[in-house]
C-alpha cells in the first residue's frame, strides 16, 4: 500500500481527505463489481446445473 502524503494545514489536509475519499471509493467499487461477479457466475452456474439434470431425466447425456 502506497505511504500517504500528508501535508501541513488546513488546505492539506482537505486534499489529503480528498484523496482518501477517492481511494475508499476506487475500493468499494472494486468489491461491489466483484461481488456481482461472483453472485453472476454462481447463478450461471445453477442455470447450467438445471439445464443437465433436465437433460439427463429426459435421456440425454446431461452435458
């Protein structure tokens, strides 16, 4: 993880909170798109599953 820079002062240590605020929000967004990701391949997943068991019960190979 990158040292943060702090600057002395009122005006530095508002650009320190503003770049403090960007990277939480650069994080949260990562782990939000992340987290869809894996909800989207589990849900794939559970379709492919039911697709094959349908298939098997009907005679087929089940994929």
């Amino acid at each position: 993880m990158p040292v943060v820079d702090f600057p002395k002062g009122k005006k530095g240590s508002s650009a320190v909170e503003d770049r403090l605020a960007d990277h939480l929000d650069r994080i949260i967004e990562q782990m939000a798109l992340e987290h869809f990701q894996t909800v989207e391949n589990a849900q794939i997943d559970l379709i492919w599953g039911r697709v094959a068991a349908r298939d098997k019960e009907r005679g087929g190979p089940g994929f």
